[in-house]
C-alpha cells in the first residue's frame, strides 16, 4: 500500500491528517455563518481544512450563536421595548 499525500485519494484517514489551522477553520465557519463565500475559497476549505477542527468550531459557533440570542432576548424584554 502507498501512501500519498494527505487529501489525494479522499480517504477519512487522510482527510484528518490535514494540516489545517484551528483559527482558519473557525473563519471559515464564521463566513459559513454570514453566507457569503466564493466558490474558489469554498473550494480551497475543502482541500485543507481538518474535518473534526469543522465540527468542533460549528458547534462552538452554533453554541455562541444561539447563547448571544438568548442575551440579546432578555435584554430586549428587560429594556421594556418588547411590552
């Protein structure tokens, strides 16, 4: 069996072992967030971003995500503005 480089024959062995950075995979989720993004950059996470840091940071950011909106709930309806 010979081995390649990591990512050239779509394995998930190989897919892990992707060098990519935690910090480039958490703004790569944040601009999944915003739904903006161009096809050569999408395509380029795809090629090197590590898929366990992906879910990680998805779930970090739907967390956050969903905590910021319950803070941002509660003080709408404490301000008064809501009644």
């Amino acid at each position: 069996m010979s081995r390649s480089k990591p990512g050239t024959d779509g394995s998930l062995r190989d897919a892990v072992a992707r060098k990519g950075s935690f910090v480039g995979t958490l703004k790569a989720v944040a601009w999944s967030f915003f739904g903006v993004r161009k096809s050569k950059d999408h395509a380029d996470d795809l090629a090197r971003l590590n898929p366990v840091h992906l879910i990680v940071a998805g779930l970090l950011a739907g967390v956050g995500f969903v905590v910021a909106l319950v803070f941002l709930v509660r003080w709408v309806v404490r301000s008064g503005v809501a009644a």
